[in-house]
C-alpha cells in the first residue's frame, strides 16, 4: 500500500472489526497492520479481508493472518495449471502468456522433457516452481505476466487477446505485441478483421475497466456520511498519534 491509501484501509480495518464486534485497534498496533501489509496493494488486502471473513467468523483477524493470504491472492497460478500452461512453450508457433516462475522453473524442467521423461520434468518443474514462488513472495515481489510469442500470428491474436480480456496483461501491452498488418496484396480479409475485433475488444474491456474505476470512487464518495464521520474522525487520532 501507498501513504495515500493508509486512511481507507483503516476505514476498511475499522468495517472489518466492527464485524466481529471489534474496536479500531490502538496507535502501536495499528502501525503493526500497516507495517505487516505495506506490500501489498490495497484491493489485494480488501480481499484478503473478505477471504478471512468467510473462512473464520468467530475471531477477528490478526496482521500475520491477513498477510498471508495476502500472498496466495498474489495472482500466480498453481504448480499444476503453471505445468499446463508452460506446456504450451514446447510449439514454437504457439504465444505463450506465463509469470516469471513459469518460464524458470521449465527453463529447468526442460533437458528432462527432452529426454522424454515428461513425468521427472513435471516433478522438476513442479519442485523448481514451488521454490520460486515461495521466495518471491517472502520478498513481497508482485506476479509478473510476460509473453513468450510464437511464428503463428493467427493464434498470437487469439491468445493476446484472452490474456488482455482476463487482466493478465494491460490492454496496451497487448495491442503493442499484436501482429502488424500486411503490407502485401491481396491480404488475408479473415485474418484482419480477426485482428480488427480483438484490438475492438481490447479497446473496449480498457474502457469498461476505466468506468469500473471511476464507479467505485464515485461510490466510494457516497458512503454513510455518519459512519465516515466517525471513522476518519479516529483515523485522525490514530495518525495524530504517530501513526502515519
């Protein structure tokens, strides 16, 4: 988190223990929340929070609980579907869209698979992926989606194009990895207007997600105007405390 999002995320710790009949937590142990959960962007701590909420609803959650699953909601994909995933590398027509982990735990696995062990190579990869996703996030490192683009431009499109709409790459980075079209006539007309759609798409999904940004500020301003009052009027004087 950000300086600039210290006071909604006491007003978010504040909602959260008010539900387990919980008082906002004093000076020192506030600063132990933000302390514990700075590397973490906001919206992945709002729904850390929830996932507790939904897991345990007697006790009221602690920093170290909270940061936890903060690294399981950390976006990286699990030993097995990052196996399937990578797969995919094999075809050098095929694009593939993996995180960091992905691409160095098959950079291992892969004089094994050659071999034809597919089995020793998954177990390696499995073993090798496991490591690197434990030590990144023990950093606090956010997951990493790169694409790894293969000759066949049909299927490039295609799969750029699920990986924008699935919020694994930014729309722009996407649109800047899509194939140019041809210079050559007569040019393939499915081809473009295939290509055509997906740039449509993925102008579109950036546009819905700007509104979707914008709804929730908006609706962020309408809160209970009482209940933020009284809120912001003790985040203050936890902040005044030394908080901040």
């Amino acid at each position: 988190m950000i300086e600039t999002e210290h006071a909604e995320f006491m007003r978010l710790l504040a909602a959260t223990m008010a539900a387990y009949g919980k008082p906002l937590p004093e000076a020192a142990m506030a600063r132990a929340w933000l302390v514990e959960l700075a590397p973490y962007p906001l919206r992945v701590v709002a729904a850390a929070m929830r996932v507790y909420r939904d897991e345990n609803g007697e006790f009221a959650p602690v920093p170290a609980g909270i940061a936890m699953r903060c690294k399981l909601l950390d976006g990286r994909p699990g030993a097995e579907e990052a196996w399937a995933i990578s797969l995919g590398s094999r075809d050098e027509s095929d694009t593939v869209v993996w995180t960091a982990e992905c691409a160095e735990a098959f950079a291992c696995a892969s004089p094994i698979l050659a071999l034809g062990d597919e089995v020793g190579a998954r177990m390696a990869f499995r073993e090798a992926y496991l490591r690197l996703v434990a030590q990144a996030r023990a950093e606090g490192r956010p997951v990493n989606w790169s694409a790894s683009l293969g000759w066949d431009q049909g299927r490039r499109v295609a799969v750029l194009g699920r990986a924008a709409t699935a919020g694994l790459l930014p729309a722009p980075a996407a649109q800047a990895l899509l194939p140019a079209p041809a210079d050559s006539t007569p040019a393939d007309d499915a081809a473009r207007a295939q290509l055509a759609r997906i740039k449509a798409m993925l102008a579109e999904a950036e546009l819905e997600k700007e509104k979707a940004r914008n709804a929730a500020a908006e609706q962020r301003l309408l809160d209970d105007a009482a209940w933020r009052f009284e809120t912001n009027r003790r985040v203050q004087a936890h902040f005044a405390a030394g908080v901040a």
